[in-house]
C-alpha cells in the first residue's frame, strides 16, 4: 500500500495532508489559504459591473464597449484552483505525492478537478463532495476516515 495525500478544500482553504499506509495517523503538510474567496463582490471589483470605458484598441471607433459580467468571487474561486492544483502537481511530478484523495466542497471539487494537470490526475484515487476543512485533532481523523470508508458509488 502507498503513502496517500488528502486534499481538504473548500473556495478559501485547503489542506494537504499525509496518510500512512493502512489509515494510520495524518500529518498536515500544508494549509493553504486564500482569504479573497471570501471577501464580497464589491471589495474584490475596482468598478461598478457594467460599466461602461472608451474602446482603445480601435482609433476610428467613438463608441463605448462593456467588460463582460463576471462574478468576482467566482473569479477567485479559479484563481485558488489554480494554486492548490499546481502545488499538487509540483508534488506528484517531484515524487513527493504518490497518490492522492481529493475532499472539497461540492462547488469547489468540480473547480479543482478542472484545474489539476495531468500527472496529478493519474493518481487521483477519489474525489469526495464534503466540507472537511473545519476539522481538527481526533474529529478530523474520525470524518476523514468516515468519508474514505463510506461506499461510494
């Protein structure tokens, strides 16, 4: 059996821990963090949404052109993704990760499996829709194993 790592996430933290072989004990090897998933819409935009700026790029062109409508918190959410899925696959291509289990939140799972390269997708064992971020100690040990031992379908 091999080393396992459990990606805990959800849009603003994921941690990264080690499992023995057999279920044993979990070491935490990183907890990331990404305040900005949090924040409101309003603090993370420079400008009101839809407003409207003067064209640059054409010079025979007066006329106005509207940014497209984006959720700036769903912008964030990706720009998270992005650094836990490269973080993860800078671990499995060095060798430091040799397997790994994924239990993120239902929204942010899809995000991250969309995000992680392809030799972290080779060893992806599961991917798990449940919030486990807030666990500690004991409780962690208990809802991860919970989780992993659950049938899945």
């Amino acid at each position: 059996m091999k080393r396992t790592w459990i990606v805990l996430a959800n849009a603003s933290r994921a941690r990264i821990l080690d499992r023995e072989p057999g279920g044993g004990r979990l070491e935490e090897l990183a907890d990331l963090v990404h305040p900005q998933s949090r924040d409101k819409g309003s603090a993370l935009t420079s400008d009101r949404e839809g407003h409207a700026q003067k064209a640059h790029g054409d010079p025979g062109h007066a006329g106005t052109e509207f940014q497209p409508r984006t959720d700036p918190r769903q912008k964030e959410h990706a720009v998270f993704a992005t650094e836990v899925s490269r973080y993860l696959e800078d671990a499995v291509t060095q060798g430091r990760c040799p397997g790994l289990v994924l239990i993120a939140s239902a929204p942010f799972l899809g995000e991250l499996e969309s995000h992680l390269g392809s030799a972290a997708r080779r060893v992806v064992s599961a991917a798990i829709p449940r919030d486990l971020t807030a666990f500690s100690g004991p409780d962690l040990v208990r809802a991860v194993t919970e989780v992993l031992d659950r049938p899945r379908h």
